[in-house]
C-alpha cells in the first residue's frame, strides 16, 4: 500500500523529514497544504522577529545529528497563546565544522521578520506545518517601503491560496510583476479562515 494512503499527509512530512538523520539522505517532501488545512493543522501562528541561531550537535540513538535552535520575539499571535520569546528546532546546520544541509529546510537571519504556522507534530525534525510551506517571510520592498508577504523562496504571495503551490513550479505560476498580499491582508484572511472553520464547528 502507498504510504501516503497509509499515514496522514503531515505524517508522511515528517517521516521523511526524518530520513536524512537516519540514513544519510539530504532530500525531503513534504506535501503542500490548502490554505484551510494549512491554518488548521497549526497549533500557533504568529509574526515574529528571529533574536538568535544556535546550531548545536544532538546525539541521538541513531547517532550525531546537527540541529539549528532559532529564539524568536513574538509581536503578535493569530492563533494559540504564544508571547514573548519563542524558540523552535530544526534539523540541520553547521557546529563545529560537521553540517547537515536539509534541502528545503527553512533557514533563518537574525532580525528577520516572519509568520509562522508551528505546529507540535514537527518537533525534533521541522516545527512549521509542512516545512518551509508553514513559513512565510515579511519582506518590505525597497521602492515603495511597502510590507508583503513572500514565501520560503521569496516568491511574493499573490493570494493565500497560493500556498499549496509546489516551490520548484512557484516562480513560474506567479504572474510578473504581481505584489504579494501584505502582512495585514494576510493577517485578516487568516483570521476569516479560523472564524469560518470555527463557525463550523458549532453547526455541527
């Protein structure tokens, strides 16, 4: 049977997360949530500013593994209770000389801005709800000073449903010279799909 109809979908993310600390690889998939599935399976979303990175070596039963320790300051939380300080861990990074390179692992730098869907399933391997799909970067453009929302790759997020595209073909599918939503539109459409998947809830 395929694993995919075997296991739920993050589930099947965060097994093969963890494929490279157990056999070496330094690939990963993961499969691109809707924007529904994105803000439901997330136990926090919050926009904070990254304070400090610290890669550190983990020794494992399965061996030395390199993981990145990233404290954030949160400045505000669209779901879940976090405030202050916040510090999520992720597989891969350099300590010493040894690395570990996760292709599509989401990396960090000090005083960037980000919105994060964390979630509890990814501990250990990647916190964010489908990886690098669960971050998205406040960026401002240098012409205008005008805030937007980008993705892992800096692709501008054109529409929150943008965010099951796959990385590899996003570039391609976004439309030229199309802004990404701003960090309020964003906010706002996270908070009508909470409200909505709440109103449903209680129909129930």
């Amino acid at each position: 049977m395929h694993l995919q109809r075997m296991l739920p979908a993050r589930l099947v993310a965060a097994f093969l997360l963890l494929l490279p600390a157990l056999t070496g690889l330094r690939a990963m998939s993961v499969i691109p949530p809707t924007f529904a599935e994105l803000v439901a399976e997330a136990d926090a979303i919050v926009r904070a500013r990254v304070v400090s990175i610290q890669p550190y070596l983990d020794r494992t039963p399965a061996g030395e593994v390199v993981r990145t320790r990233v404290t954030f300051e949160v400045e505000s939380t669209l779901k879940g209770r976090h405030q202050g300080g916040l510090t999520l861990e992720f597989l891969g990074g350099e300590v010493d000389g040894r690395g570990l390179r996760v292709p599509g692992m989401p990396t960090f730098a000090s005083g960037a801005t980000e919105l994060l869907f964390v979630t509890r399933q990814g501990a250990g391997l990647c916190p964010l709800v489908a990886a690098a799909h669960g971050r998205y970067r406040v960026l401002t453009d240098r012409t205008t000073g005008r805030e937007f929302i980008a993705r892992n790759d800096s692709t501008p997020l054109a529409s929150e449903h943008d965010v099951q595209l796959p990385f590899s073909n996003a570039a391609a599918l976004v439309r030229p010279g199309s802004a990404g939503l701003s960090p309020t539109v964003f906010s706002a459409r996270i908070l009508a799909e909470l409200e909505r998947a709440n109103g449903n809830r209680q129909t129930r």
